[in-house]
C-alpha cells in the first residue's frame, strides 16, 4: 500500500469569527478486517480511527471513525477562528501511524 497522503482545502481568507468550510481526505484503503486476500487470507483491520483538528493548541474538533467508512475518508466541517492562526489536522491508523497536515488560516 502507498502511505496515506492527507489532503486540506480552506478558503485563501476568512473573516474573523464567520464559519468558513474545511474539506480534508486521506488516501488509505480502510481494511474492515472482513475481507480476504487473493490466498484466501484474512485481510487484517486498517482503519483510520480517529480525525483531530486543532487550532491554536487546542482541539476544534475530534471524530471517531469506523469500519463502515469507505476508503480514502473524506471528511468537510464548517468552523470560525477569531484571528489568523495555524490549523493542525491528525488522521491516526490502527496501527499507531500517525498522519499529520499543517495550514494556516488568513483571517482578512
């Protein structure tokens, strides 16, 4: 499998205090741990089972995820900031990977 490559997309400005839209994906091929290989081997679970959103050091956002997400998860959330700042998005594997993006909001 190639490693999961996490994808972010925010407006190039916002207004302070006004919701914008936040549209993030990972590429991943969500393994529910029910299906089997060419050998007829169990494919083992892999997921990405948690998606946590920070902004100025604390949480924004956390989401649990489950099996019965399809691959490549799209996830699209509306928030506001009051000013410009960093956002630090995390989408962490049941393997303990952990896949981390970085992007600062412009706050006009």
């Amino acid at each position: 499998m190639a490693e999961p490559t996490p994808r972010v997309k925010l407006p190039k400005s916002v207004e302070a205090g006004v919701p914008f839209t936040v549209k993030t994906r990972i590429t991943h091929p969500m393994h529910t741990g029910e299906r089997h290989d060419s050998d007829g081997e169990l494919v083992p679970r892999r997921i990405i089972n948690r998606f946590v959103v920070s902004y100025g050091g604390e949480v924004a956002i956390a989401v649990d995820l489950e099996p019965a997400v399809s691959a490549d998860p799209y996830i699209q959330f509306e928030m506001a900031v009051p000013e410009s700042g960093l956002l630090e998005f995390q989408w962490v594997d049941d393997d303990g990977s952990v896949y981390s993006l970085q992007k600062h909001v412009d706050v006009d």
